[in-house]
C-alpha cells in the first residue's frame, strides 16, 4: 500500500479550457518540480530512478477545473513514474485504479495502464457513469 497519498509533494491546477501555451506553461512547471537534479535527456529533465517492488510513497496532485470558481477534480499521481492512480470526488471519496494502492480507496472496476483504459474497451461497456441512483 502506498504512503502520502494525502500528502502530495505539490499541486498544480490546470484549466482545461486553458490554450496550448498554458498547457505548456503547466507542464514545464511538473517537469521542473519532479526532476533528477543534475540529470536530462534531449534537453528535458529526467526523474530520478523508481525503487523497483517499493510502494510510491511521493505523489503530487493535479487539479482539472473548467473554471476558476469549479471545485475541480483532483488526479493523483505518482512522482516516481507520472502514473495517474486515482482521484478525488467532489465530496471527498477517493478513487483507485490499482487496488489496494491509496489506503481507503475504492477500486473503480479497471486499471490504470494504457490497455484497460484503450486496450479494452469492450470491457469499459460495463462501467456505471455518473450519480448513484
């Protein structure tokens, strides 16, 4: 199970309406604050190295609004390999793509890597959206 979770190392807040210069203003400031001091590659900063069979204890948030004045969604991700885990609802449940990975999550039906959420589509077909009945 990881650690610090709810303690991230930062947050950043992005509006997505924003243009492609914020975009890009948001994601140099990510790279800046999460790299291997010291170390680059093709003029970009690199992390530092992942502690193989070692639960992420550094993780940062971002939060997506569509306005200033939304309360926004928080994504948390791991600082060791950029991986999206989970996020915040807005009433404060936190959830998970790997099980057992943020403590009190609850596992949304499917994981994080790049096949069960494009790989697999047939099995997103079975996923509940929106509000509880």
């Amino acid at each position: 199970m990881a650690k610090n979770v709810d303690k991230p190392l930062f947050t950043a807040t992005f509006n997505v309406q924003a243009s492609s210069a914020d975009y890009v203003t948001f994601i140099n400031g990510i790279r800046n604050k999460l790299r291997n001091p010291g170390h680059s590659s093709h003029n970009r900063p690199v992390l530092p190295p992942i502690e193989p069979n070692v639960p992420p204890s550094r993780w940062f948030h971002i939060v997506l609004k569509t306005s200033p004045a939304s309360t926004g969604l928080t994504l948390a991700t791991r600082a060791d390999n950029l991986y999206w885990e989970g996020f915040k609802s807005s009433d404060g449940t936190w959830w998970e793509l790997t099980p057992g990975l943020i403590p009190g999550a609850t596992h949304v039906g499917f994981g994080g890597t790049y096949r069960d959420l494009l790989g697999d589509t047939d099995k997103l077909t079975n996923v509940a959206l929106g509000r509880q009945q």
